[in-house]
C-alpha cells in the first residue's frame, strides 16, 4: 500500500466517523447530554438558643449590692461565762488539808467564745444560734459599724438551737426574716458572719437541699442545706 492509499483510508474512516457522530447525535441526543443528578438545598433554620444558652453570661458579675445592705445587720456575738474547775478528789484527804488547809480549793476561770447573729427588728431583737450564748454570764454585741453593748437574753429553744437576744441602740440596721417557700435547690446563697474572729466574711454557695432533716444535729431539723 502506497502513501496515497493509505492517505485515502484513513479519510474514508474519518468521513464515516464523522457521519456516524453526527447521526447518533440527531437520534441519541441523550446519550451525549446525561442528565445530572438534582441536589436540593434545604436552607437550615438558624441555631436557637436554648434557655441556659440565652442567660449564660447574664448572671451578676458582683453580689455587692445584695451584701452591702446586709452585712450591715450580721452583727458579733461574744460571750464569756465563769467556769469552775473542782478540785482532785485527794484534797479532801485530811492528811492533804493537814498541811494545805483550804488553800487547793476550787480554781475558777473566764471561757470566752464567739458567733455570729442577725438584728430582725428595730426594737434591738438579734437572733442567734442557743450554743452561742449557752450558760453564758454576759453577752457582749458589736455591729459592723464598730458600735457595741451588752445583750440580754430574751429566750432560748435547745431543740431547735435558737435564740432571742436584745440590745438597746439607736438607727439599728435591720434584716428582716423572709418566707422559705420560694427557695428553690440552686438559688444562690451568700453566708456572712465571723467564724474565726478575724473580721466579717462573705462566702458564695447554691442552696443544695431545702427541708432537710434526720442530720442529728438537733432535736427538731429542717434545715436550708448549701
């Protein structure tokens, strides 16, 4: 086969190439344009926030409006009894007050303590815990203004470990008592006193139980856990 044979043939395929293409594309249209898969886009609704989501961040970064006030009504209760310590059994030996007579008698000295009270009426009325002022010979108050007087005791209840103290100032900063029948477990709590002597604290909790009981702590229980 010369040059101009083969020339020719490949003509010819390419000829009818071209004829068979173009007769496949007036009949078989489809084949050379498939149809393309349909995505359908579904527009997400935006995230909604949920209840916790909305207020997180909004708490209250200070707590001093709610201390302020109060603080000024948590006053310090000192008191201070005579405690008599009886002497050894052996002293009453007649030998031992042969040379020591009744010098070895019984040794008093003063025990002091401290707690904490609230004043919940203008009239001077300050409520303590019954430990506190227990068997005490004088109850001695100081407010947070530096002011201080002595307290008389109105009542006491063991069972409960309450009690009823009175003072008489004048422009007493007052903490009224509240109903518990709104708290709820999570609330928060804030505790102001001096347990240790040092000056008055504030600490931050959450109420963790209400109406709690069978602690064994006191007689009658039902107390705010937090």
């Amino acid at each position: 086969m010369n040059i101009r044979d083969t020339v020719s043939f490949f003509l010819q395929a390419a000829t009818v190439g071209i004829v068979a293409a173009f007769l496949l594309l007036l009949f078989r249209p489809e084949w050379f344009n498939p149809q393309m898969p349909v995505v359908e886009v579904q527009q997400v609704a935006p995230h909604t926030k949920t209840d916790l989501e909305r207020h997180a961040g909004n708490g209250p970064v200070s707590y001093a409006d709610a201390v302020e006030p109060a603080a000024k009504a948590v006053v310090n209760v000192y008191t201070a009894k005579v405690i008599t310590r009886k002497r050894h059994p052996l002293l009453d030996d007649p030998l031992f007050r042969q040379f020591f007579g009744n010098q070895l008698g019984p040794r008093k000295r003063l025990q002091t303590s401290l707690g904490s009270g609230v004043i919940v009426a203008a009239q001077g009325y300050v409520l303590t815990n019954n430990h506190v002022i227990a068997g005490a010979d004088e109850i001695q108050v100081l407010l947070q203004d530096g002011r201080s007087t002595r307290a008389t005791l109105v009542g006491a209840d063991k069972d409960t470990d309450l009690a009823v103290l009175r003072i008489k100032l004048d422009d007493l900063p007052v903490l009224p008592i509240s109903s518990n029948d709104k708290l709820r477990v999570g609330d928060v709590a804030l505790a102001i006193g001096n347990p240790f002597g040092v000056g008055q604290t504030v600490t931050l909790g959450i109420i963790s139980a209400t109406g709690r009981s069978q602690v064994g702590i006191n007689r009658y229980e039902d107390f705010i856990q937090t």
